[in-house]
C-alpha cells in the first residue's frame, strides 16, 4: 500500500468521525436541562414525560400530576382527556375508593422539546384553591367583567356569589359541564372545579319553606325515628315539604356530579299544608338512596321553588331516563344549565333547599 493511500484513508477518517458522532449523540442525547432540574412553585403540581411521541410523553406527564394529587383509583379506572388550546383535562372516574376530588383539569402544557428520537414535555396544574385563584386572577385584572344580566334570588344565596359580591369580582358566574368536566366561568376566566369545590360553593341548604326527610326500610327492615341528613345506600325515604306560599310546587334533586333530577313539575299546594313526596299510596316504601353514579359516596341537594303560576321554561328538565344523564353533551339536565333556566324564570318565586349525604357500602 502506498503512503498517499494511507494518508488518503486517515484524512477520510479524521472527517467522517465528528459526523458519526454528532449522528450518534443526537440519537441518544441527554434530556433538556429544565427537564433535569424541576423547581415548582408552592399550590402547583408538575408532572414531565418522555417518550417517543408527543401523545406518549403527554400521557406520562399527566399520569405523574395525577399520582401527586393521590387519586385513589381501581384498576378499570377511564381517563378522558380533551385538549383546546393547550389545556388538557383529565378525568378519572369508576369504583373511586374513596368521597375526595375525582376531577383533575386544567393541566396546561409549559414546554415541550425533541432531544434525538425522543419528545420531553412539561404540564404544571395550579393545584390552588377554587377561591384563590379567582381572586389572583382579579387582582392581576384578568377578569373581565361581562355582561352580567339578572340573578335568581337562589343563586344569589349561594356561597360562591357572596364571595364574589364581598371581594368586588367583577362579571356573573356561569358554571358549565362538558365531557364530564366542570368549571365556573368568572366575567371572560374560566376556572376547572374539582368535584369537593362544586359541592362547597354551589350547593346550599336554606330559604323559606321547609322539605324534612321522612324515615323509610333498610333491606326490607323498618326503621323508626326521623332520619338523619347522612342516608345509608339502599335505604328508602320519603321528602315532607311545608309550602311557604300557595301556587305551585316544582322539585329538584341534584347530585354531586351535577346532575338534575326532576321529582315534581309544578304540583298545586297550599300555604302550610304539608305534604308527603311520593304519594305514599302509589310509592308506599319511598325514594331509595343511592349515591352519584361513579361515587361511592355523595353530598346531594333538594330544592323546592314554589311560584304563584307554573313554570314554562323549566318543563325541559323532564323526568330523567337512562339515556339522558350522559348522553346529552349539552348539558340539558345539568346544574348550570338550571340555575341559567332559574334566571329567566324566577321572579316571585319562593325557594329552599336541604343538603343531604348518602354513603354508599350496602349492608
């Protein structure tokens, strides 16, 4: 061999190794250094993944935020995920062990990065209360005010609007439901709401009137006394409502999940004569507790409007049948969607409410 060749095959060597090099180590580089070293701010959870798709390494992400909050879940536990503009939502739900939070939203995605063949992200869930981050929010003037149109006297009565009114948020609120999810909106912010905060602040026992719990069986077995506001799964009861007024009764019943239940549509009462809900002749053993579908057990509400004539706009929360609870993604028998129906409808009217529990475990 001659030397020309030699020095030929080394200069072509002396060249091509920094490039299998830099082929080599874009291949299995080193994470990102924000990926590395995390520091997280007090109240906010961050959770980052790897993998080898931007969906995978998301996943991954979202999965570490959800073991920090210590959501207790069985193994057939369903994640639904949506994401609009950044903003991912995470729902776990089914056989939830135990009566916390279930809901997890808001998980905004702050950086993602390709290192080589694999993609790094970073999601950070402000794991701040309901009422702190509203009120950040207005301090900072992100709130907007909105057009705030009229308030039923019973949303008026509501925790959360007299937070509001006392700190000098501006806008009305308007809670919505959307593939299983809630959140408040605040003027032009909306704000995710954990399963605990929706009963806390838009849940209240109160106003005139009176709706008491009226003792039913267990397994069969009667049970003597009046009742506590804590029913057992499987046992039946019975509502006795004192009319505050004469005219015309209309009965809710909403779970912790939201849902509306419609019991009585614009019954005729008369002022102070009590009456039995169901008729005890048609329904001799009552209602039967049962908590929220996906809870094993649930903080519910009964509200009772009674108005001098019957209801119109309120007629389209029908009686519930299998298919409506979930099947709607309008809405059409949620929460929000009443209070919003109340607005329209709810001048003279008289109301009151009673907060129950059912703890689930039959015996």
């Amino acid at each position: 061999m001659s030397i020309s060749v030699i020095k030929k095959r080394t200069l072509f060597s002396t060249l091509l190794l920094p490039v299998i090099y830099l082929f080599i180590t874009s291949c299995v580089s080193s994470p990102p250094v924000w990926y590395l070293n995390r520091t997280v701010s007090p109240g906010f959870i961050e959770g980052m993944g790897e993998g080898e798709t931007k969906d995978k390494a998301k996943t991954e992400s979202l999965r570490e935020i959800a073991e920090q909050v210590e959501i207790r879940v069985s193994a057939k536990t369903i994640i639904a995920e949506q994401e609009v503009e950044g903003e991912s939502s995470l729902l776990f739900e089914q056989n939830i062990e135990t009566a916390t939070d279930i809901v997890l939203t808001g998980a905004v995605k702050i950086v993602e990065e390709k290192r080589g063949g694999l993609y790094y992200v970073l999601y950070r869930y402000d794991n701040r209360p309901l009422r702190v981050r509203v009120l950040e929010a207005a301090r900072n003037g992100e709130i907007t005010s909105l057009s705030s149109g009229k308030e039923s006297p019973f949303q008026k009565s509501l925790l959360f609007n007299s937070f509001l009114t006392e700190n000098k948020v501006p806008g009305s609120f308007l809670l919505s439901r959307e593939n299983k999810l809630w959140s408040v909106s605040v003027g032009n912010r909306s704000f995710a709401l954990s399963g605990r905060e929706f009963t806390e602040n838009f849940f209240f026992s109160g106003g005139k009137g009176k709706i008491a719990l009226v003792q039913g069986s267990l397994n069969g077995s009667v049970l003597i006394g009046q009742p506590s506001d804590t029913l057992r799964e499987g046992q039946s009861f019975s509502l006795k409502i004192k009319p505050p007024a004469t005219g015309f009764l209309t009965l809710f019943y909403i779970d912790n999940a939201g849902i509306v239940i419609s019991l009585l549509e614009n019954e005729p009462v008369i002022e102070g004569e009590s009456f039995l809900y169901p008729d005890p002749y048609i329904y001799p053993n009552g209602l039967v507790a049962e908590p929220a579908t996906g809870f094993n057990s649930s903080t519910d509400m009964l509200l009772g409007l009674f108005s001098q004539e019957s209801f119109v706009n309120l007629s389209r929360f029908g009686k519930v049948s299998e298919n409506t609870v979930e099947s709607s993604n309008e809405g059409l028998y949620a929460y929000g969607r009443l209070l919003e129906a109340l607005k329209e409808e709810e001048s003279g009217v008289v109301w009151c409410s009673k907060i129950i529990h059912v703890s689930g475990n039959r015996p």
